[in-house]
C-alpha cells in the first residue's frame, strides 16, 4: 500500500504495522517475511517478490557506537525516577559555559546564563514538599548505599514515602525516622531480612522511633505485610558467615522440622535462624562460634543458646558440643 492508498482509504490498515508472523507472500503464500531496514522494503524469502517498498523508519536518523555517544545526540531525557524528588521531570542548565557546538560563551551571555541558572535551581525546589522530598531521597539515596540495597527496594521505600507525604502522615515527624521506616517497610514486602538492628546502625535513629514509624507507616497506608520466616533469614547469615549451601539447606530442614513441633510459636524468626545454623554448622563439620552468628544475626549469644537447647532437646539431636 502506497502513501497515496492511505490517504484515499485511511481506515486500510497497512501492511508495515502487522506483525512479521502474520504476513503472507501473495505469490507463493510463504510466510518467511525478511524486513530490509536499509532499503525500507518487505521481501519474500522463498521468491524474491517486493511485498512493500518506501517502509518509513521509526528509529533515530543518526548513529551511536558507543554509549556517550547515544546519550549525547540522544534527544530525550531519562525517564520518570522516584528517587529524585522532581522525578527527573524539570529541566538543567549544564555548568560548563559552552554552547552547543563546544564553543566558549561570551562574557555577557556568560552573566546571563549564571541568572537562569540560579533561578532554574530555585525553581526546582519551590515549596516546601519539594524540599522535603529533596532531603528525605537524598537521605533515602545514602541509606540503602550502605544497606546495599537493590534499585526495586529503593524505588519501593520511595513510593511508600511518596504515599505519606502525599496523604499528610509527615507533618511533625522527622525525616530521617521516617525514611529509614520506609527502607523497613520495603524490605519487609519484598521479603528482603533485614533487621532493625541493621537499619538503625546506619539510620542515625533509635531502635525504638524506628519501630514506631514502621508502625505507624504500616497502620496509616494499610500496607500487608507479609511475616517474616526463619528460613528467609537463614542464606543470608550463611553467606555472612561463609558456611556452604548443603549447611543453608540442612539448616531450612531443620527450621521446617522445628515447625512441625510448635516450637517457632511466639519466638523471633531470626533467633530459630541463628540457632539453627549454629546447629548445623556443629553437625556437618563447619562448626561456627556463637559469638560470630550473633555478630551476624544480632541476636545475643543466650538467646542463640536458649533456641538450640529447645530444638536439640525437642528434636531428639545427639551433638558434641
């Protein structure tokens, strides 16, 4: 179909915008379709025929080898980020007093570009909401780099502080408490262990404020947030401690065993967890000291100790300790 067919008869539906498998050679009804880019054309591959030629290309006209160069002669901005407290959306004056061709800017623009560019920075951060998210992503940005943390988790604890602030759940509360119970919350819903121990180390904040935004955060967004299991804490403070993946699986055995005997009922997930690697650790040769699994765990060492004795004790386990 030509461009002059589509102008007649708009609602024919061109070939172009079907999709390869659909498309059926009118000479020898193959449906082995080859796409020419270079010639804009829709060959056959079995007879050679022209199914359709002046194919418009939708990609860009220039060509990039390298990613700077794709990023420079690229024409769009990055997409909608909510981690940056504008979403990445608003505009930037680069620092570098040079136009586009690379030349340098003459000493009146030069004054003139300052200005824009000192009431472009202003403008960005207008209100006081956008002053708050500016500080609370930037303290979201730092916390999860020493959490180390992945990108879905970061962008997860965003949105949950998004939602707060949005509703008016932030008003008289501090910034970082409530970040850091954002970060509480993500890992949390996506299953990720890690402790308040862990976070308030990082967080600047007590143990306490921290449970109580999580609380709160928890109460007000309706958030459902699934509870915690022992085995989820388990591959973590093995990897922490070095201990093999046969110790990782003997240890969930174990926890599961634990489970069918009531004894996880009413205890910390993550005590049953270090207990049960300690346990372990002890039966397959890669014996760990209790001192290391509660550096690791956060958990203290009587505690870790309380666990393996219901467990040995309730399991019937024969150790030489």
């Amino acid at each position: 179909m030509n461009y002059r067919e589509r102008e007649i008869n708009p609602d024919v539906k061109c070939i172009e915008c079907k999709p390869l498998d659909s498309i059926v050679c009118t000479e020898c009804g193959s449906n082995n379709i080859v796409h020419d880019t270079a010639r804009g054309e829709m060959i056959c591959g079995d007879c050679g025929l022209v199914i359709e030629e002046h194919i418009i290309d939708q990609g860009p006209e220039w060509r990039a080898y390298e990613s700077k160069e794709i990023s420079k002669k690229a024409r769009t901005g990055s997409p909608a980020h909510l981690m940056i407290h504008d979403k990445g959306l608003s505009t930037m004056i680069d620092w570098h007093d040079q136009d586009i061709f690379g030349k340098n800017i003459s000493p009146k623009k030069r004054a003139q570009i300052y200005r824009l560019r000192r009431w472009q920075i202003r403008s960005r951060v207008h209100s006081s909401l956008a002053r708050n998210l500016s500080k609370a992503m930037g303290e979201l940005d730092r916390l999860a780099s020493q959490l180390e943390l992945p990108k879905d988790i970061k962008e997860k604890a965003a949105l949950i502080y998004r939602r707060a602030i949005k509703a008016g759940y932030i008003k008289g509360k501090k910034i970082g408490a409530t970040v850091a119970a954002s970060i509480y919350a993500a890992c949390r819903l996506s299953k990720l262990p890690r402790t308040l121990e862990e976070i308030t180390k990082y967080a600047k904040v007590k143990r306490k404020e921290l449970a109580r935004n999580y609380r709160f955060l928890i109460e007000c967004l309706h958030l459902k947030v699934p509870q915690m299991k022992a085995t989820d804490y388990v591959s973590r403070f093995a990897d922490e401690l070095q201990l093999s993946i046969h110790v990782q699986h003997e240890a969930c055995r174990l926890i599961e065993q634990a489970e069918q005997k009531d004894l996880i009922l009413g205890k910390d997930p993550k005590g049953l967890a270090a207990a049960a690697i300690y346990i372990t650790g002890v039966l397959e040769g890669e014996r760990r000291t209790q001192r290391d699994i509660s550096r690791v765990s956060h958990i203290t060492e009587v505690t870790i100790r309380n666990r393996y004795k219901e467990i040995v004790r309730a399991l019937n386990l024969k150790i030489d300790v």
